[in-house]
C-alpha cells in the first residue's frame, strides 16, 4: 500500500478525518487508474507522489470552501477518470454523486472502479453536456456541480449552469488562469443567472501549482436556450 500520509495531514487540517477503508479504497483506485492507464489514456500523471498531490489532494481542495459532509447531490462534468469527482465520493461517501463525461471508455473505467470499490449514492451517466442539461432528469437537479480542465469558464459555465438548481453552486477547478478566465466569463454568468461568490487561490502542498477554485452561484433559472447545442458554447463563447 502506498503511504497517504500527506493526504491525511491535509484533511486533518480541515477536521475530516478519513478511516483506513477509506485509504485502501483510493490505493485500490490508484491501482486501477495505473492498469487502465496502459490501454485507454486517462491521465498523463502516474508516478504516485504526483498522483496524490495533483490528482487527490487537488480533488479535495474543495474543503477549503465547501462542506461536503452533507447529503447533497453533485454533479462532475467533463470527470475523464474521475477528477474530482471519484475522489470525492470516496474521502465524503454521504455525497450523491453523478460522474459525467461524453466519452464512454472513460465512464465503462469509472464504472469499473464503483463495483470494485462496492461504492453507493454514486453513477456515471454519459452524454454532451448541452444535450443533458435540456433533460427534465438533469435539469436543475444538482446542488453543486464539480468541474475540472474541461472547457474555459464562460464556456464552462454555459454547460455547467444548467445542471445547477437555483440557489446552488457551480465549483470549477482552474490554474493561474483563473484570474484572466474570471472577467472573461462575466458576460456569460450575467446571461445565465449567475454570479462569482469567490476567487480562492492557492497552492498545493508540496507544490508551487497556483490553484484556483472559482466558485459560482446560480441565482436564478438558465434562459431555456442554454446551454447551445453541441459544439456552439465552445466556438461562439458567450
Ligand atoms: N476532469 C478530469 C480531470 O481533471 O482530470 C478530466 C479532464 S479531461 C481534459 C476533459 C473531459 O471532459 C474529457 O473526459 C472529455 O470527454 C469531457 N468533456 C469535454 N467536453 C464535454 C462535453 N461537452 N460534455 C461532456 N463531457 C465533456
């Protein structure tokens, strides 16, 4: 078993303490993640030190901002192998969680993981993001939505807004850019009933990553337009 003991510190830090099931449910991931990784590419980080900085404790940083020690539901679109979201689920099982992604491979990985690791309150559902988020299922549905190195944040949010109830919050994930994608976004988050609660910046432990978790709040319903369809957020940016 590799040794998570910077993982464990740094939930410490933020009071959540994790057990050793919980531990040996990520190392079993990690494995997993390793194996796969050479037929399907899911990451390009495999050495397990940088999996566990830049993968799982980048994951969690979340907890700076977030208390996911509640039953709330979540979604993670755009999860590739599960970042953030797998990791989630694991360190906070009360969480109801939906991984989604476009691409089958990753989620048939993913669903894999989820039977191994005997996981419940967690389901990966495929398809484009501007198509599901006109599904009456998916539509308004979610407290929180999670997402990370998917698209920039004025395309991010016209896909990931939809997904988000009203009064609920979209979390994205983001590098130094962060800063720079903020005031580009500012005309999309008007247009969809959003605004910026906060910009948190940061580094990992154990690395000088700048880290930006851009959070968002959903404060009133998407015009009925949005998200475009398939391809249009991203090439015509609102
Ligand atoms: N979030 C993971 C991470 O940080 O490691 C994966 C990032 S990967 C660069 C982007 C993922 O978003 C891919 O798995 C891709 O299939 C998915 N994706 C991109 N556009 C999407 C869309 N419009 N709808 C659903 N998934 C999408």
């Amino acid at each position: 078993m590799n040794d998570y003991s910077r993982l464990i510190e740094y939930l410490k830090g933020y009071e959540v303490n994790v057990s050793d099931e919980q531990i040996s449910r990520l190392d079993k991931y990690y494995e997993m993640l390793i194996e796969t990784n050479k037929s399907l590419n899911l990451t390009a980080i495999t050495e397990f030190e940088d999996v566990l900085v830049k993968h799982f404790i980048d994951s969690v940083s979340i907890i700076r901002d977030i208390d996911l020690n509640k039953n709330i539901s979540v979604i993670d679109v755009g999860t590739g192998a599960g970042f953030p979201g797998m990791v989630l689920k694991i360190i906070f099982p009360g969480i109801d969680i939906t991984l989604f992604d476009s691409l089958q491979k990753r989620l048939t990985f993913l669903d894999g993981v989820i039977s191994t690791l005997g996981l419940e309150g967690i389901k990966t559902f495929h398809g484009r993001a501007e198509e599901a988020g006109h599904m009456e299922s998916m539509r308004e549905r979610f407290d929180l939505c999670v997402s990370r190195a998917v698209a920039s944040l004025p395309v991010l949010s016209e896909l990931c807004l939809p997904f988000v109830k009203v009064g609920g919050k979209l979390v994205s994930y983001k590098s130094e850019k962060g800063s720079e994608e903020l005031s580009d976004a500012s005309h999309a988050l008007s247009v969809l009933g959003a605004s910026v609660i906060k910009q948190d910046v940061f580094e990992l432990p154990g690395s000088d990553m700048a880290r930006n978790l851009i959070l968002i709040s959903k404060d009133s319903s998407c015009p009925k337009v949005y998200p475009r369809k398939p391809g249009t957020p991203a090439k015509k940016p609102l």
